[in-house]
C-alpha cells in the first residue's frame, strides 16, 4: 500500500507544472538574439525599403492589416479615445523597425513610438523618412540596437511591443520573448507577426516567394527558424504572456494584397497581453505535499496500516 502510494506521489510530481517568473530575471548584452547573418541581408536591402512596388512591397501592403489589428486591440484596454488620434498618450516599441514602414502609420496614430534596429543603414533610411513630416519628427524616435540592449533603461516602459516579421530571424527566441515581457508595462500589450512553420510554408514562403516569384529577395527566410503558434504559445505563456488571439493571414502575389484567414498555416498575426500583477504559483514542494497528503491518509486508514502501527 505505501509502495503503491508513493508510486502516485510520483506521477503527481511528474505532472507539477514548473512555472518561470520572468520578472525575477536580468539580461545581459552577451544574451544577444541577433543573427549577423540576417544583418548582413537587410543591410544590402537597406535602400529599398520606401519602394513599394520593391522588394518590400509585400510588407507596405501588410499595414492594411497589422495596422487595424494593433490599433483594435489597444484600444480595447484604452478608456479614452481620441478622434483622429486613437493610440495618443500610448508608448509603443516597435522591435526590428526596418526603414520605419509601421512605426510611421503608428504614429500617425497619436502614439509616441520607438523604432529600434541593429542595422545602422535602416534606421538612417528611417530617420531621413520620418523627417519630412515635422509631426512624426516629433512622435518617434529611433535607435541603433537590439531589443536586449535596452531592457534595464526600459523596463516596464511601454504600453505595447511590436515584432512584425522579426520573430524568425532571431537566434534566441526565448530570450527575445522574456526581453519583451521586461519592457512591457502590466497590462501591456505584444504583437507579432511571423510564418507558422509547416511544409506549405516552405513550398510557398521560401521556393515560391524567394526563388520563383521574387517576392521577397532570396536567403530572407530561413525554414528552419519559423515558429508554429503552439510553439510560439508554448514560450510566451510560460514567461508571463497570456496569448488573447491569433489570426491567419493570406497574401495573394497576383493582387498584392492580404486578407484575415481562419488558417494559419502560413503567415499569422498573435497578441499577447502581459500579466497585470506577478502570480505566485504552487511551489513543486507545496503541490506535492497537497496531491499526496489524501493518499497517505486513505493508505494510513486501511486496516493492514493500522495493524502495522499498533505493532
């Protein structure tokens, strides 16, 4: 009978859920999520970036939807609301800017938005763009780093994080999402776009759109670093993320348009809120100690046991 308990003891074990508490953690330069392969890729596309008949004009048509999807869900945690200026009074981080092709339309949306990047030549194009109109001179800001290197000088800064065709093309995700969670504020928001990795993806996001169509330039996407949304669901939840929804996206190369789809076997939009207060989960000791305290009391109260106690 005590073999047979502690053998559940075990499997209750087994089953504790160990949860990380990402709040605790401090990050380190040398934690870098930066490929400089990928760097040494978009800085030879560092010019074309305001082409939107280009190379990135798939990325200028995506506005039409990854703009709404940050704007609509922001503004559902928001209780003021400014005609015209829906996001005003909101600090967005908008991770991997590139040339600033959504910083821009955020922050024409009243938000006051930094652009970060580690490819110098991108955010001199961005800066050089952003200048020409004096209001979205004032809004945004940007810099020349990755997300690591900022996170002791923001921490819990921003009401939102955006990473929009960032996620795969950095070498440490988990990293990259835990630096997320540091600069949030409670309650703040992280929005991603990336490539669920599936065969279809690779048929149609490397060989089709790299090496048949030119959609995008080739050696862009690396199959190997797309993330499904289980996967990417499997390392937000566990670092204080709680994922609110995910979306499908279809780009049709003949219309140069995108659209919402129920499939998210290729492209997908993810939001993600970060918790308000830091929970204190069930500590391993404490969960076992409660899962097998009624089983030694049924194995205490059997009439073999109690014999053996007598004795």
């Amino acid at each position: 009978m005590w073999l047979r308990s502690y053998r559940m003891a075990f499997s209750c074990l087994t089953r504790v859920k160990i949860y990380r508490s990402p709040w605790k953690r401090s990050y380190s330069t040398s934690q870098t999520t930066i490929d400089t392969k990928e760097v040494k890729n978009f800085l030879a596309l560092a010019h074309k970036w305001w082409d939107e008949y280009g190379k990135f004009a798939a990325l200028h048509s995506m506005n039409d939807l990854r703009v709404p999807f940050i704007r609509d869900n922001l503004l559902k945690t928001s209780a003021n609301h400014y005609p015209g200026k829906p996001l005003s009074g909101m600090k967005i981080l908008d991770v991997g800017c590139g040339g600033g092709l959504l910083t821009e339309p955020l922050g024409r949306l009243g938000a006051s938005v930094v652009g970060i990047d580690p490819v110098a030549e991108n955010i001199k194009i961005a800066q050089h763009h952003k200048s020409f109109d004096p209001v979205l001179d004032k809004r945004i800001q940007y810099k020349v780093c990755s997300l690591e290197e900022i996170v002791d000088e923001s921490a819990e800064l921003f009401d939102a994080v955006v990473a929009s065709e960032v996620v795969e093309h950095v070498i440490n995700l988990e990293t990259f999402i835990q630096c997320c969670y540091q600069v949030l504020k409670p309650g703040g928001s992280l929005f991603i776009t990336t490539i669920n990795k599936t065969q279809l993806s690779y048929a149609l996001g490397i060989v089709f759109s790299e090496q048949i169509a030119g959609i995008v330039p080739k050696g862009t996407h690396t199959w190997e670093k797309f993330v499904s949304p289980e996967k990417l669901e499997s390392i937000l939840e566990p670092n204080g993320l709680s994922v609110e929804t995910v979306a499908g996206m279809i780009y049709n190369p003949f219309s140069g348009y995108w659209h919402w789809s129920e499939n998210t076997s290729l492209n997908y939009a993810a939001h993600a809120v970060r918790s308000r207060t830091p929970e204190h989960p069930e500590s391993v000791e404490s969960a076992l100690k409660r899962k097998t305290e009624p089983l030694h009391a049924s194995a205490s109260g059997s009439p073999s046991v109690r014999e053996e106690q007598k004795n």
